[in-house]
C-alpha cells in the first residue's frame, strides 16, 4: 500500500501536467467535424475543417460499446459571411476621380501656399489629360502669391508651369522677376534648369540670362573638375541639351581650362558627351589625342574605352590623330571585347575585317550563352563588318552565318517584337544580307511583313 500510494503521490503531478497540456491543444486544433447535408440529398459522413468558434447544438447516442459511438448534431459557425469588394471600373480614375479632384481644386486652391502649389502643379502636369479651366486657375493662383516664392519653389515649380501654362506671358514675366530678385539664392544648377526652361519659350528673355550665365560661370569655378564632367555626361543624355548653347558656351570652357584635373578616363567621357551632342571639340580632341600617345598614360586602359576612343575619333573625322596608338592596343586586347565593344568597332573601324574577324570568332564560342540584348550587338558587329556570307547555290555554307540564324530559331519565342523589328531593319537597309530575312522562324513572318511594309512607307514619304 505504501509502494502504490508512494507511486501515487510521484505521478499525480505528472497527470497534472499532461492534462494542462491536452487541454491547451483543444484550444488549438482545428477540429473535424461532420457536415449533414439534410436527409433528403441521402449523403453523410462528409467532413470540414472548422477554424474557429463552433456552436454545438445536438446530442450523442451510444450504443453500449464503451462510449464509441455516432454523434448526430447540428453545428452552428459563429462567423459573418465573405464580403467581396466590387472591382473598380478601368475609367474610374480618368472619369470619376480626376474630376472630382479638380473641382475640389478649383474651389480651394486659393489656400494653399506656395510650396503646396509647386507640388500641385508637378503632379497635374503628369497627367494626360489636362483641363485648361485648372491650368489657368493655378497659373492665376502662382500670380497672386508670387511674393511668397523662394527659390526652392520657383525651381520646384518652373518645368511644370511650362507643361501647363508655356504661353501665359504674363506668368513668365513675374516668375522671371522674383528669380531676379531672389538671384543670390540660387546654386549653378538651379540656373541650369532655368535657363533650359526658357530657352524652351519662343520669347527670349535676354536680361534674365545677361543676369544669369555671369553667375553660373561663376559658380561652376567653384565646382570640382570630376563634378563638371559628370553635368556635361548627364546633359549629353538629353535630347533637348544641343539647344543649350547658354549652358554649353559656360561649362565646356571651365572643363578645358582644368583638364589637368581629371584622368584620361574623365577626359575619353568629356569628348565622348560632346560628340554626342554633335559637337567636335578640336582642343580637347588634340589633348586626349596626345594623352594616348603616352605609354604611360594609355597602359592598362580598359577595352571598353578603347572601342569607345575609335568611334568618338571616327565620328569626329579624327580617327587620324589616334591611329597609330590605337590600333596596336585594340589588336592586342581582341580577347577581351564584349559585345557591345565589338558591335562599336564594327561600325568605327569596318576596314579592319581581320581584327573583327577574330573577336567575332572568339565571341562566336560563347554564343549558346549569349543573352538576346547581346545577341543583337553581336549580329550588328558582324553585318557592320561584313563578315557574314549569303551562300548562293553550289557554295559553302558560313558557318558564322548559321550560327546566327540557329540561334534566333531556337530562341525564336523569346525574342520580343521591338527585337524582331531591329533585325529586319538592320538587315533590310543592309541589301548585300537581304536573303537572310527569308531564312528568319516562320512565327516572325507578321512581324517582319509589317515592318518591311512600314519601311517602304516611309521610304516613299522621304521620296517626296
């Protein structure tokens, strides 16, 4: 008795525990109860997971088999029904919401202040469609606040105000008149932007930029060489930066007068940046020019830079003045060209069939791992070199040929229709690789039929 009552006084906490923990996992487990379906549909025993709080309402009957037995019942789920949100028309913004915003504009707009009004007016001049009564009242709004425009506003606000309002003359005098008055505030590239901006008016505003260039070559000394280099690398990026000959005839002096400042490689950028803009720059092409005749200068200058160096030189009709120093680095480095390096020597140095040649053959050993974009860079190396061969009848196939075209069948369903259109247009305006076209996957036929139509059309319209 002192044994089983010892073992009962040992166990019983254990008991305890175990039943703490059972009934912490009722609370838990989601429970699988049966789902009746009504009498009528004769099925039962099917089975749900119910998460959650249940109502049970019902009782068991047993059948004297030591409590096992079939619980009939009815349950009852505590939970509101799934509401689903209506989906929102595809018009609903254009129709619905923009107009309610620009009446309630309309109404109130009177109220803001002038840091409010610039990030209105950024934000409308976004939209496609604009509604001229919102454009003029805010344009009237910046008029009567005008005196609370800092210089961080008028810059703020400038390029939106000529999307939306380019020809309120008014308007444009009075922001030209605070920008005078606030003049010390503005830093180098805030004078950018406004002379960009009106410059882009079929008014020129002579005394404002009489005001301003002086002051931005002014500040511009005060900038590093690196940074100068870095605007004229970011304006060449702009269609619209050629017509900046304001901004140009200030920044590219300051960078040929601290040239010594900066690495060849900032130097390559500069002229890079400016036969971009179709500007042919004599003094700074003479001074890289003389840079890379020095060993000591050019050694280890990436390939990158080297295909870069021969189409600046060769678009600037100066190919002559880095010839000689060049070539012997470009031949050398044949097998480290990518691509994109690759396709621009084609196009700089056609002439030299040999040494593209073998960088094509080299490139070709990689092509199976070859993305699409250098793909394209690739064919375009290799038609701007002339190294493929349309075989006539009863001659050798071109193997580099072949490979391109397999490349492009089993690839066929990846390429994208602008990347079908680049390869009809490059081939077709190159007639000597005309054929090729024939030989391209049958499910590009639509694509290159329409592109063909569309070039002969515009052929015609030039014709005329």
């Amino acid at each position: 008795m002192m044994v089983a009552g010892g073992a009962h006084r040992v166990f019983a906490p254990c008991r305890h525990r175990l039943a703490q923990g059972l009934a912490a996992s009722r609370s838990r487990v989601q429970l699988l109860v049966p789902l009746e379906l009504g009498a009528a549909q004769g099925r039962s025993g099917q089975f749900v997971v119910a998460a959650g709080r249940r109502a049970f309402h019902g009782h068991s009957h047993g059948d004297g088999d030591n409590g096992h037995g079939n619980a009939h019942g009815d349950y009852k789920e505590n939970q509101n029904p799934v509401v689903l949100s209506k989906r929102l028309p595809e018009d609903y913004v254009q129709n619905t919401l923009m107009p309610h915003l620009e009446s309630q504009l309309l109404d109130s707009i009177q109220a803001y202040t002038p840091a409010e009004l610039a990030k209105i007016a950024r934000i409308y001049a976004k939209q496609e469609v604009k509604q001229r009564a919102l454009c003029q009242k805010l344009s009237d709004t910046v008029k009567f606040r005008m005196k609370g425009f800092e210089a961080v506003d008028i810059v703020d606000i400038l390029g939106a105000m000529y999307v939306l309002v380019p020809d309120d003359d008014e308007l444009w005098e009075m922001l030209e008149a605070r920008i005078l008055l606030r003049i010390d505030d503005f830093t180098a590239l805030n004078f950018m932007g406004i002379i960009r901006i009106y410059n882009k008016r079929h008014e020129k505003h002579n005394e404002l930029l009489a005001e301003i260039v002086p002051r931005l070559r002014e500040l511009l000394g005060q900038y590093e060489a690196i940074e100068l280099s870095e605007m004229l690398v970011s304006m060449a990026q702009s269609a619209e930066a050629a017509a900046d000959m304001d901004i140009l005839g200030t920044l590219v002096p300051e960078i040929e007068r601290r040239y010594n400042e900066v690495s060849l490689v900032h130097s390559i950028n500069n002229i890079w940046a400016l036969s971009q803009l179709k500007i042919r720059h004599e003094g700074l092409l003479t001074r890289v020019a003389e840079d890379l005749k020095n060993p000591t200068k050019s050694k280890d200058l990436p390939p990158v830079y080297m295909a870069k160096i021969a189409w600046i030189y060769r678009r600037c009709n100066a190919w002559d003045m880095v010839s000689e120093s060049m070539l012997p680095l470009i031949k050398g480095s044949v097998a480290e060209f990518r691509c994109a390096e690759f396709a621009r020597l084609a196009q700089a140095l056609p002439e030299q069939q040999a040494m593209l040649r073998q960088i094509a053959d080299l490139l070709a050993l990689t092509m199976a791992e070859m993305g699409r974009k250098d793909f394209l860079l690739f064919f375009v190396g290799c038609v701007h070199g002339e190294l493929l061969k349309v075989p006539m009848p009863g001659q050798s196939e071109c193997s580099l040929t072949e490979a391109l075209l397999n490349y492009a069948k089993e690839e066929q369903d990846n390429f994208k229709r602008d990347e079908v259109q680049k390869l009809v247009f490059m081939l077709y305006h190159a007639q000597s690789y005309r054929p090729l076209l024939d030989r391209f996957p049958a499910s590009w036929n639509v694509t290159k039929e329409e592109t063909i139509d569309y070039i002969k059309a515009k052929g015609k319209t030039w014709g005329k």
